[in-house]
C-alpha cells in the first residue's frame, strides 16, 4: 500500500467511528486550490473540518504533533472556501483531530484541537 491508500484506510476506520458517535459525514477528502480536509461531518448544529492522523508508534512523536501551525493555518482557509461554496454561514464550526494508534488498535478523538 502507498502512502495515499493507507491515509484513506484510516479516513474510512475514523468516518465510521464518527458515524458511531452520531455525526453525520458531509465529505471526505474535500479539496480546493488551497488544501485538503481528510474528513467534514456535522454533529448537532456544528460543522466539524476533521484532520486524521495515523501512527504506527509515537517514536517520530504523537500523531497530533504534526498537525503543525501551517497544517492547520491551511485546513482553516480551505474550510472558509468550503463554508462559502456550501452557504453554510449558519453553523458553529470546530476544528478535530483524530489520532490513530495502529499497533494498539486505538483511537484518539481531539475535540476543538485548534
């Protein structure tokens, strides 16, 4: 598997833990010419822009630590385009993180991680 195949297998292993947790998937791998934005669900009457990261151990450190500031910094100008060509101006909006510990089968819901 490449890179892009394993980020997709894990994407799918996050939207439906998510489902699970009642939110509803809007998009996956939403993109514009400014970035991506792995997983875009809703939960009650927020908007949610998900960035997933998987890990096999934190040897290169904790998934979430590379969600860096530019990372984020782009998530949130590609999340305004999406807002704008959804008119989705009615909504709260947050921003997760959701670590994935592949060796220990384990996941890590970051809620408002920036």
């Amino acid at each position: 598997m490449n890179r892009k195949q394993i980020g997709s297998k894990y994407e799918k292993i996050t939207a439906k833990f998510l489902q699970k947790k009642e939110y509803e998937i809007l998009d996956m791998n939403y993109r514009n010419v400014i970035g991506e934005i792995d997983i875009i669900c809703k939960k009650n009457s927020i908007i949610i822009f998900v960035e997933v990261k998987a890990r096999k151990n934190d040897k290169y450190g904790l998934p979430r630590e590379a969600v860096t500031w530019k990372k984020r910094d782009k998530i949130k100008k590609t999340a305004l385009i999406y807002i704008k060509n959804k008119d989705l101006y009615n909504y709260e909006y947050r921003f997760d993180v959701v670590e994935i510990y592949i060796n220990e089968k384990k996941i890590n819901h970051i809620k408002n991680a920036f």
